[in-house]
C-alpha cells in the first residue's frame, strides 16, 4: 500500500502534468522513458527439410569470423514485419511478402544493452531458392542443419536459445533439452 501523503503527492504531480500541453508532455515523457534501439529478425528454416532437425539460413558478416541471422534496425516509422521483410530481402535476396512472415514465440527479445529484437519466423524451399549477396555487407549466405551450426555471434547464439536452438538454448519447462 503506498503511504498516503506519497499518494496524494503522485496524483497532484499528474494533475500538474495532464494540464501541461500535449507537445510539453510528450517531450517530458521522452527524457524520462528508457529509450531502445529496435531491430527486426528473420529465422528462416528449409522448408524441404525432412531429415534431423531441419536447416536455418544464417549469414557470415564483416569481419566474417562468426554466423548470424537476416537482421538489421528498423526505419522510422516502420512496422517490424515490413523491416524484417526488407532486411531478409537486402541481406540474402530472398523476396517475401510480410505476410509470409509470422511472430516468433516470443516475438520481442529484450537485450540487457539497450536494444530489442523483433523476430518474425518462415519457412521457404532451399532447394528453389536463390541466394544473393553483396560481398559488402554480407560475405556469405548458406543453410545449416540445426543440429550441427557452425560459430555463432554472441548475440545471434543468445537470440536463437529463447527459441531451443543452438548451443545456448535453454530447457523446455519441467525437462531437458531435446
């Protein structure tokens, strides 16, 4: 229970700042409010994959030493899904309408650093489906079986364990890893 001359001093504070106007508050409200950095992630599987525990697209990005997914920062003003659409698109040149694209469960990954990642998963054919980088910012685009990924990003390997892949992947609850 909040003591009451702390309750009675919060709803003058409000009062005070609800009569400010709205440009005021918003600004007030961006000073104080954590700011975050967002990103959208595409976690593209084979389709066709019907052996083992089927194959993820993964990317090799300067410096190249390490593996990662189709992802970047959103635009100003851009649904998440349309940037993970575009960056799918920019990063391995496969081309999906956002609707193919579907939330991840869970769809938003909070990073301790200040940025969150909006993941969106789909499926397509690998076998049909070309691969396209630029050599500039993406070195390399291939399809790796789940059960056997190569080297990881610190922050790609924490992002695919909220997901029971990779080798930071936590346990179902009440079990084991399968």
């Amino acid at each position: 229970m909040i003591p009451r001359s702390r309750a009675t001093g919060r709803a003058v504070a409000y009062q005070l700042f609800y009569r400010l106007p709205v440009p005021l508050r918003r600004r007030l409200v961006r000073l104080v409010v954590p700011k975050y950095i967002v990103g959208a992630v595409a976690l593209v599987r084979d389709s066709e994959a019907t052996d083992g525990a089927g194959r993820l697209l993964l990317l090799r990005q300067p410096p190249g030493y390490s593996w990662t997914l189709p992802a970047g920062l959103l635009q100003r003003g851009e649904a998440p899904v349309v940037g993970a659409a575009r960056e799918l698109f920019e990063e391995s040149g496969i081309r999906l309408d956002p609707a193919r694209l579907r939330p991840a469960v869970p769809n938003a990954v909070v990073h301790a650093q200040g940025w969150v990642d909006v993941v969106f998963e789909t499926e397509v054919p690998a076998s049909t489906t070309e691969l396209v980088v630029d050599g500039a910012e993406v070195f390399e685009a291939a399809w790796h079986p789940l059960d056997d990924l190569p080297r990881l990003s610190r922050a790609t390997a924490r992002l695919l364990g909220h997901y029971g892949i990779g080798p930071e992947r936590t346990p179902p609850a009440g079990g084991t890893p399968t």
